[in-house]
C-alpha cells in the first residue's frame, strides 16, 4: 500500500496579535498522495499561504502533527527542516522571489550550492532545466532584463534544481498575462506527469480546476475536498534523477559561502565599499604609523652607526633621572689624566656647555657653546666642512676661537659668505671663527646655534669656574662597548673611592632613542588603532542594516534549503570579506601615501616590513569575525515566513 507523501493530523495554527489569539488554521487534517496534484483554494485570509507553508516546511504548527515523506517536520529542529526542504520541496512563488543582483543562471543554481551535487552535474542540469523550459538564452541576463513569465520560469527551474518530489506553487499564474499563464500551468502538468507532486495555492477556479484534486478552505478550515477527471498531459521525462542531493563538506559549504559572499559584495558595490571606508582609514593610520616608527629607528641606528661605536660618555650623578649635586663635581682632569694613561683609550675630552647670545652686525641670537679639548673632534668623529679645529696652543692660552655648527654658520653667515677669520661678538668679546663642521649621529632640534670653543676658554671667558659635566671617551675597535663601559667604570672608582658617575655608550644612546621611537610610535598606533575598532563598530552596523535590508534574500535562501548555519556563514564571510579588503586597500593607500611623501620630502622615511602588513590584515579579518557575528546571528534566526514577506 503506498503510504502518503504528506499529511496533516488536526493541525492548528495560532498567531499572537497583541494581546489577542488568532487561529488561522483550526484542526486541519489532510493526506496528500505522492504524483496527485493538488488544487488549494480559499478567499484572502482564509488561511491556505498559511497551509502551504506549514507543507513546505517554513512554518511550524501551534499543535497538531505534520508528516513529510514519513517525517515529523513538527519535532524537527531548523537543521533537519532545511534538510527536508532542500531534498524533498521545491516553491514556486507568485512573485518569483529571485535575487536581483544575480543572473537566472545564478538565481536557479542557488538550491545546488547547499548541497554535494558536483559542479559539472549542476552546470548541465541548469542548462537542461533552462533548455526544457525555454531560457537557455536568458542565462546570464539578470531578472530586471527578463519578463515577468522569464522570471517565474527561472523560479520554476530553481524550484526543480535538486530535484524536488514536492512542488508548491503560491499564486503561480497572479502576476502573469493569460499567455504566460497557460504556459505555466502546462510547465506543471508536465512535472505531475513526470511523477511529481504538485500543490497550487491559488484563489482563481480556472487554475484550479485543472487539477486532480480540489480543496476549498475557508476560516482556516477544509469546507470541500473534491476529486475530478486529471487533464491529459503526454508522459514527458522532463528532468534526470538526482545523483547527489546529500549535504555539502564543510569545506565546500566555506567555499561556496566565500562565492555567494563576493557576489553580493559585488551586487552592492557602494555598501561594501561604505563597510569598507573605516577599516581602510583604520589600516592605512595603523601601517603608516609603524612605517614612519621603522623609518625613524633605521634613521637613528644609521646616524648612531655613524659614530663607529666607540665612544662612550662619563657623566657626574647615578643615572639621568638621578642627579644629585652633591655629585656634580664628580669628574676632574685628574680622571682625564689617568684615563689617557690606558692602553685602551685612544683619547679623552672634557665637555663643559653654555648657554649664551653671539651677536654679529647688530643680530643676535642665542647661541649653545661646548667647551672641548683639540682632541674631541677625532674622538667624536667631526667633519670639518671649512677651517680646521683647536690646538694645543688654543688650549694652553685660552684663546677666543670659535667653531660653528652648520646651523649657526647659516644664521650668523648667511648665503655664501665665508665665516673663517671673522668676528663674532660673545660676552662683548671679540671670538675669531677658525672653522666650520658637521656632527655625524642623529640630529637633535634644540631651536638654538651651537658651537665649539676651547673648554680653558670658556671656564675662564665666559663661566667661570663651573664643574665638569662630561668627559667623552674613545676606545679601541677590537674593544666591545660593554667591556669599555666597565673598564672605565673600575678605574674611575679606585680613583674616586665610589661610584658618582655613570657610563653611557653610543649602544645605549641607540637603545634610548629606539626605546623613544617605539613608545611615539606605540602611541600613534594606538590612536590610529581606535579608527580599527571605529571601523569595526561601522562594519556592524551596516551588516546590521544590511540584514534588515536582505531579510527577503534570506527568506528565499532558506526556502530552498539553505540551513540557518549556512546563512550565519555567509554574513560571517561577508563581514571577513569587508575588513580583509578593506586592510588590502588600507595597506595599499599607507604604500602609495609612502611613496608620494617620499617624492615631497626627505625629512623623514617611511619603511614597509612585512610583519606590520600581515598583522594589519589578520586584523581586520578578526574585525570581521567579531563585528560580524552579532548580525550574522541575527540573520540566522530569521523566521522562513516572515523573511519572505519582507519586500
């Protein structure tokens, strides 16, 4: 005895409106066997969509029992419902219900992508499907440039894609001219020929007269269930059996879920590229900063690696955050003395500073000198650009030379104006320039000049009797920086008794300004990373409103099998699509805005790792995820039926 396809056991179904019940549909029971074909009729509001959707699965009833092929779809979870739906139903809607944004072929093959039916199957099954119902020309033609009996044909190819036993028609013929009528309800007595099931929901008598079986319902109950003569219709084997209707792989299922996910992107170019806007600033902020902080630190360990690495500073005090005056007298010329005497130390320089006014021709400005011995610019690698340095006659007899920077050689002489031999008033003494040189190391911007005068000079000329404040130390090439650190260290405290000093090489200058450049660049980054999490917030609410948006997309895509996981997948890629394009473009922006400052300028570098892009990308991909998951969540409960009503 052949058991039935469908039936219904005193099935009710009840929707809250307020605070008032209303039942749509009252104990219905119904047995529909497989291959009849079924007419529903009704007036609006009699409760027949209602019918075919608790049928099709997209709705559940408020009691009662349903069976589907021998399955209780009114136990089944919303995983096992779209199961049903994908193998065994296929809808035909009054409004088509196609995807405006993809083309027929798109539209038809969208049943097929939820399941393991092999890529060359479902292309000659689509072609078939499209050939037997007269379309194979409108394939890649989107539903604006098709008909209105184009359109519903592709929603009949979509409805047979995976082969469905059970095929619901809502209104089939509503939206159609008489013509376009007749050629779908010929299109369906076809399929019934072919051993499908077909139930048409329709208010028009003339459509359902043409089926086997006529069931009239009214306030949401069965009044008629009539029987009649079938319409002869030729056996036509319109379509293959199904090889493969089971679930796709996980694997496959991503894949897919990537593909439907760009061409939405694709079908709404100026959303994604809204989504996108803050994730780019975002990123291009965040990879500019750590390329001008990478360019900064290779500019300072160039400038540090200028200075050969052996030299080192002996100041007065425990460190720069302690000085103490009780130490400031800590170094003497005693320490330079019996520094000179090691075999290690190629030469030693005191350094005593000042701050005063040099004035020349009736222009003044403040000036910072460095008293320092002849033997200072060997030890700290000065270029003379002009002139030559001190000697030892300088510095017995405290002349009044002076030795510019190149700053102050071009505020006190400015043009081409040769500086050597003229005279710069100091303290109302006339001082002599001798010569004009460059420092190598970084360039610290103090907004004053400097200059280089004899330190016996300045402590009698201009100071005074003043401590020491440096002695700066020159040391072997085969002597590493640490090992010059603590050898200075144990000589200076046998002479001295304790330690009221401290070392500092050129390495640990290095490691003060990186330690510096990495702390501004930190901080800009960290600014520049709250436009990612601004970027971020964005992206969810456009995902937000762009579920509120494609509610009816989702509805259509659950119809035809998709399960709720497939749909929190496809917003969750979407979102992951979003913020790793936007971290593309948003690293490809900082590259060319790298470039054009690099034309404009030359102040600064900006240097472009990998690990910073990589991290910028991976990023904004776990944006996407984080951003994307509450949306996706909320796309994924969507009601069937409700979402299909959303227009």
């Amino acid at each position: 005895m052949t058991k039935p396809i469908i039936e219904l056991k005193n099935v009710t179904r009840n929707f809250s409106a307020g605070t008032q019940t209303i039942s749509v549909l009252k104990s219905v029971s119904l047995t529909i066997m497989p291959g009849e074909m079924v007419a529903i009729m009704g007036a609006s509001g009699s409760g027949k969509s209602t019918l075919m959707n608790i049928i099709g699965c997209l709705d559940k009833p408020s009691s009662g029992e349903v069976y589907i092929n021998g399955i209780a779809t009114h136990q089944a979870d919303s995983a096992s419902l779209a199961e049903l739906r994908s193998r065994w139903l296929g809808f035909i809607f009054q409004r088509y219900h196609l995807m405006p944004y993809l083309t027929a072929e798109e539209n038809i093959a969208i049943p097929a992508l939820y399941t393991a039916m092999p890529a060359d199957e479902r292309q000659a099954r689509i072609a078939l499907l499209a050939e037997k119902l007269g379309i194979d020309t409108r394939l890649e033609h989107k539903p604006a440039q098709l008909s209105g009996g184009q359109q519903q044909r592709v929603s009949v190819c979509r409805a047979l894609m995976n082969g469905a036993q059970i095929i619901l028609a809502d209104e089939p013929t509503g939206a159609l001219d008489s013509a376009s009528g007749r050629a779908l309800m010929d299109v369906l007595h076809q399929l019934n020929a072919d051993g499908h099931t077909v139930i048409i929901v329709t208010h028009d008598r003339d459509v359902a007269q043409q089926a086997q079986r006529i069931i009239e319902i009214s306030d949401g109950q069965i009044v008629t269930d009539n029987t009649q003569d079938a319409r002869e219709s030729g056996e036509i084997q319109l379509l293959p059996v199904v090889g493969v209707n089971g679930r796709a792989s996980l694997s496959r299922s991503l894949l897919e879920s990537v593909r439907m996910a760009w061409r939405s992107l694709l079908g709404h170019r100026m959303r994604a590229f809204l989504s996108m806007l803050g994730i780019i600033i975002g990123i291009s902020s965040v990879v500019s900063s750590m390329a001008v902080g990478e360019g900064a630190r290779q500019t300072i360990m160039n400038e540090i690696g200028k200075l050969g690495n052996t030299t080192l500073e002996i100041r007065p005090g425990l460190g720069w955050g302690s000085k103490r005056p009780d130490m400031e007298r800590a170094l003497s010329l005693d320490d330079i003395s019996s520094l000179s005497k090691e075999s290690w130390v190629l030469g030693v320089s005191p350094v005593v500073t000042s701050m005063t006014t040099a004035i020349r021709q009736s222009f003044a400005s403040s000036i910072i000198l460095s008293g320092v011995s002849d033997d200072y610019f060997s030890l700290q690698g000065i270029r003379f650009i002009t002139g030559n340095g001190f000697t030892r006659q300088d510095i017995d007899s405290r002349e009044p030379v002076l030795i510019l920077d190149e700053t102050s050689k071009e505020v006190l002489f400015p043009g081409e104006e040769d500086p050597l031999g003229q005279i710069v008033q100091i303290k109302g003494a006339p001082w002599r320039v001798i010569g004009v040189a460059s420092k190598p190391g970084p360039k610290v911007v103090s907004g004053f000049m400097s200059a280089w005068i004899p330190y016996t000079s300045l402590l009698q000329r201009i100071t005074g009797d003043k401590p020491l404040e440096a002695l700066t130390l020159r040391f072997q090439e085969t002597l590493a920086p640490q090992e010059a650190g603590l050898r200075t260290e144990r000589l200076l405290i046998r002479a001295h008794g304790k330690k009221d000093f401290f070392v500092q090489t050129d390495e640990q200058l290095a490691k003060a300004l990186q330690k510096t450049s990495n702390s501004m660049s930190l901080l800009v980054t960290a600014i520049a990373a709250i436009s990612l999490l601004v970027g971020g917030v964005g992206v969810m609410n456009i995902m937000l409103v762009s579920v509120t948006e494609r509610t009816h997309e989702i509805g259509i895509r659950l119809s035809v099998g998709a399960r709720p996981s497939d749909i929190m997948h496809q917003f969750l890629i979407e979102a992951v699509l979003i913020c790793t394009l936007g971290g593309v473009i948003g690293v490809l922006g900082a590259w060319a805005a790298g470039n054009v400052f690099a034309l404009l300028t030359t102040e600064f570098s900006m240097v472009f790792t990998w690990l910073p892009v990589i991290m910028a990308c991976s990023f904004s991909a776990l944006i996407g995820l984080t951003f994307g998951y509450f949306p996706a969540r909320r796309a994924a409960r969507l009601n069937p039926t409700e979402a299909l009503a959303r227009e």
